[in-house]
C-alpha cells in the first residue's frame, strides 16, 4: 500500500546551503526505490529563520521500499558526509484530502 510523507527540515543559516545539497543528492536516490518527489519547497529569503528550511512531500510504493531508501548504503554515506545539516527534522506520514 503506497504512503505518502511530508519531511519537515528546519536549517540555520549557517547549514542552510548544506542541507540543500543533501538534499539534492538524497532525492535522487528516491526513484532507486519506488520513490517520487511530489512537491519540494525551501522558506523564502525574507521569511524568519526558526521556520523551517525545506519541506517535501513525497510518495513510496510501500513501507518495505521506504525501509529500503533509508538503509540505502548511498544515503547513509551521505549523511556521514554532509553531517547534521537540520537543527531538526520531522517525517510525517500523511493522507492526501482531495
């Protein structure tokens, strides 16, 4: 049964450009599994730094291939990369309202 997710990223200023790069590359991985990207979008300049840096909605076929997304050897290798680029971050499991 497909889910569908909502990530929440919050990011200072100073690891804001790293967050958007890990990002870049762990999106990538996501059609690797059954993944797609249904929306990305980063807080505009103007707006006030404690909210939150990047939000994504996304969509895996199953649990079994989310499971698989994050213990993908790629991803964990670049999070031990990039390091902790978000002060903090929320997945959130989300139904679709029509």
């Amino acid at each position: 049964m497909p889910i569908t997710l909502a990530f929440v990223g919050h990011a200072p200023p100073e690891t804001a450009a790293a967050a958007s790069a890990y990002e870049d590359e762990a999106i990538a991985l996501f059609a690797d599994h059954g993944g797609e990207l249904l929306s990305r979008v980063r807080r505009r300049a103007d707006q006030d730094d404690s909210l939150p840096w990047e939000v994504h909605l996304l969509r895996f076929p199953d649990r079994d291939a989310l499971a698989a997304y994050m213990a993908d050897p790629r991803r964990l290798a670049l999070v031990e990369r990039y390091g902790d680029v978000f002060s903090s971050k929320q997945l959130v499991e989300v139904d679709v309202l029509d």
